[in-house]
C-alpha cells in the first residue's frame, strides 16, 4: 500500500565524487537509518532538481522515498510503500 507523506524531514548525507547517499532520516521524532538505497532518480522542479531515493532502513520491510531539493537544500519525505 503507498502512502502519500510530502513532509519535511531531517537528513544525515554524504557527498561524495559529485553524488549525494542519505545514510539516515528523522522523520516525527524517530530515527530510521538507511540500510539500502534501492534506486535513485533526478527530476525537474521549476528552475532547480529533486534527488529522489528508494530506501529500506532497518528493522522494517517498507520502502521510503526521500528526496532532495536542489533550490532549497531541503530534504523531504515523500511516500510510503508499506512492506514495500
């Protein structure tokens, strides 16, 4: 089931040979730390970019998009995929 979040969170990430890897997220007071990222894609918002991540984390089977606006720098939640 895919759940529709859209919520600011905050993001622990490496920048590294010009690519960006969340390693964990804050999202409403709980930590989830990356296992792995699945799939990474780049789309285009207005004049800047969004860097998308498919992530797993530990201890739970769902699938988590975050994402990355160039413009603002801000990190976000964007879905859910339950038991992903």
């Amino acid at each position: 089931m895919l759940e529709v979040i859209g919520e600011p969170i905050r993001v622990c990430a490496v920048f590294r040979r010009g690519r960006v890897s969340p390693l964990w997220f804050e999202w409403k007071g709980r930590y989830y730390r990356v296992e792995e990222i699945r799939n990474r894609w780049v789309t285009n918002e207005g004049v800047g970019r969004c860097y998308h991540f498919a992530v797993t984390v530990e201890e739970r089977a769902d699938l988590y998009e975050v994402f990355l606006r160039s413009e603002t720098m801000g990190w976000h939640l964007g879905r859910i995929d339950v038991n992903g």
